[in-house]
C-alpha cells in the first residue's frame, strides 16, 4: 500500500509533520507513506495564473498515485489552518482527485482537546460534494500535549497514544485495501491484460486477438499515450522505466490535468493544431532523465480523416545515434536492394517550447541508454558491385532510382506536415 500524508500547516515547524515522520518510520511494513507539504502552494484563488499552479500539479500526481491519503491538522481558533484550508480547495476545484479516495484524519496539539474541533471541520470538508472523500468513520487519532508526549528524536513516547495510533492505521490499511481490491478489474484490462482474451480484431492486412494488440503496444521500442478526441487522457502503453511515469488513476483526466501547467499551452497548440488540420505530426528532440529523447505526437484520424485524438510516441535514442557515431550507416554495403536513391523524408517541425517532462514523473530514475551494436561491415566498391550482380541476377531486382515524384510524406506514416 502506498499513502500520501499531507502536512497540514505552512509552518516551518510542526509538531504535525513530526507526528507523519514518526508514522512513515513505524509503519514502514505495512505501508509506504510519502510526506507532502502544502506550503509551497499559492493561496486558493480563481485568478491565479494557471502556470503559477505547478505545485498545485504535483499534489495532485502525488495523490492519484496513492491508495489514500493522511491529512494531519494541527487547531487554529477551533478550526483547521487557513493553509489546509486552501490546500483542500486547490484538490476539490475542477477536480475529481479526492473522489472515492480513502483518507484518514489524525491531529496533534498542544492543549489537552488536540485538535478536535479542527478534525471535525475537516471530516466536514473532505465529505463535501466537491471532495467526495471515503472516511472510516470512528478512526480518531487525537494527540495532545504535544510537547511532552513526542521526544527530542520525533518518537511518540505516549504508549496509549501509540497503541489508539496502530489500531486506527491497521483499520486504515485494511479499510483502503477494500476500494483498491474493488478498481482491481479495471487495472487488469488497463494495464495487465484485456479482460477479453479470445476477441480478435480484423484489419485490412491481417487478424490480431486482443492479447496480441496488448502484446505489441507493450512490446515496441517506444511508450505511447493516447489523448482521444475530447482531449482526455484514454490510453498509455505498459512499459518498464517509462520517460512519462503514469497510472491508472490519471485515465479520464484532461490532458490540461496530466501534464504540468508550464506544458500545457505547448500541448494545446499542438492539438489544436492537428484538430484544425494544419498539422499532423510534431516532433521534439530533447534530454529527459539523463539521456537522449524523440518525442513525436501525431493527429490520428480515421480513414475519412476525422480527428480521433493525440498520439503520442516517447523514447530514447541513444542506442540508435550510437550506431550512427559508430559509422553503422557509412556505406550500403549489406542489403541487396536496388541502388536507387530514396526521397529524403520531409523535416519535421518542432514542438513550440514546453516543461521537458511533459508529464513525466519530475524525479523518475534514470534509466542507461542501450549498449550500442557494432558498426556493419564496410565493403569495398568492387564487392558491392558483385554482391549487387548476385542479387540482381537472383531476385531481378531493379537498378533504378525510385520515382523523383515520389510524394513528400513522412516515412513512418505516410501523414504530410503540410
């Protein structure tokens, strides 16, 4: 299991924090707990410019890849902290996060009541339409006197305190097991497998079962996202050591939700662009945690060329630009195919500037480039002249040169940039 607990104070210090560390370390068998703080989050206001809410952004991953999350609260006037208090309106505007999400409220003050009122106010709260939170009722974490019952170390020295403090948590993990084992299906058919095993699908040039259409996406040298044609986040391939770390519970999200802020006006140009029809296909070279990166979105359309969304095709390149560095491509010296020279593939126009990580987890691990493969070959002009004799002789290959009229199309695709 893996919780977020949130901080419930911009203070520097916080007996609040205190209390989450000491969790994170006492309960690490039973469960991953990362610490995240609200202080870094702009007031809660309508106007505030979208790219200003990076780190409204990240609270946001943060909490939609966990299992639950832990809102600690200290008391202010009988009320939660103004900070959580706008922390919570950032997750509940425009904004499904909280939704069905298990959450568990604990409290740590100094008067004798703890922060009583200040959790009742907040259970208010994350039940609200707009937050729409799952609570465990009867699970109170209370703790007072908080500058006697923690040690200079951050141990609760309290045993009472320890013991409602385990009992309550055990009845959270157990209680989040529940919704994550109900969504289970849907993580099977979105990640694991199709739940349709022996459904085949007909193409023009052939027949795929479902397995094999999963097989191959998860397969190919590359990640692939899908934003569908209500600008949505549908679809992303399985892969190990993804550039763009995503989860199931980001599927639905608008691509606006799904990528930073500072990235959001890139990608919106580049759909509008391929909704509009003046472009099909955008590409961006860039580095993305330590290594070289192709990024190439493509409009995807069906065959009477209706918009149906967003492609989008992510990967390293190292190992290729390693071959080229190593002279893989100095001669034709290995195939047998014509000599004709083929039209150079059209120059693709690149992305406007947009945060490198477009999505991407921001301290994903890096990952090695692939050792690169030794060099082809380089045969001498006479032996090419033989083995093209050989082959022409074998096959009745053609000498030509292809067709100059050849139509400037991209080579994957066969979709102009025009």
């Amino acid at each position: 299991m893996k919780f977020v607990a949130i901080v419930g104070t911009n203070a520097d210090f916080s007996y609040n924090r205190v209390l989450l560390q000491f969790m994170k370390k006492h309960f690490w068998r039973m469960a991953e707990i990362e610490i995240a703080e609200i202080k870094d989050l702009p007031a809660f206001s309508k106007d505030v410019p979208f790219e200003e809410t990076t780190p409204v952004w990240k609270l946001k991953q943060q909490i939609n890849a966990a299992d639950g999350v832990i809102f600690s609260t200290p008391e202010y006037d009988h009320a939660v902290p103004a900070a959580m208090k706008s922390a919570v309106e950032w997750l509940s505007y425009q904004s499904k996060v909280l939704h069905g999400k298990p959450a568990m409220i604990v409290g740590v003050s100094y008067g004798r009541q703890a922060s009583a009122r200040a959790q009742q106010q907040m259970r208010k709260m994350l039940l609200s339409p707009d937050c729409n939170a799952n609570l465990l009722s009867g699970n109170e974490v209370l703790i007072g006197n908080a500058a006697k019952v923690f040690s200079k170390d951050g141990r609760l020295t309290d045993q009472a305190y320890v013991d409602n403090l385990e009992k309550c948590f055990t009845n959270f993990v157990e209680y989040a097991e529940l919704f994550k084992n109900a969504s289970r299906g849907e993580q099977l058919m979105s990640v694991k497998r199709p739940m349709i095993e022996d459904a085949y699908v007909s193409f023009p040039t052939g027949r795929l079962s479902l397995r094999e259409v999963q097989a191959i996406f998860n397969t190919i040298p590359f990640e692939i996202d899908l934003i569908d044609a209500d600008d949505r986040f549908a679809y992303y391939s399985d892969k190990p050591n993804r550039e763009h770390v995503r989860n199931v519970n980001q599927l639905g999200e608008t691509y606006s939700e799904c990528h930073p802020p500072k990235a959001v006006p890139a990608v919106k140009a580049i759909i509008d662009s391929f909704k509009n029809g003046t472009k099909d296909v955008v590409a961006r070279p860039l580095m993305m945690n330590g290594h070289r990166v192709l990024i190439r979105y493509y409009a995807l359309r069906d065959v009477d060329g209706h918009y149906l969304g967003t492609i989008e095709f992510t990967g390293s390149v190292d190992d290729i630009l390693n071959l080229a560095e190593n002279g893989a491509w100095n001669a034709d010296a290995t195939s047998s195919a014509s000599h004709g020279h083929a039209a150079p593939a059209p120059v693709e126009e690149p992305a406007p500037a947009m945060d490198a990580t477009t999505g991407a987890s921001e301290d994903a691990d890096e990952e090695p480039a692939a050792p690169s493969e030794p060099a082809a070959p380089v045969m001498s002009a006479a032996a090419q002249r033989a083995e093209q004799a050989e082959a022409d002789a074998s096959t009745g290959a053609s000498e030509a040169a292809d067709d100059p009229e050849e139509t400037d199309a991209d080579a994957m695709t066969g979709a102009s940039e025009n």
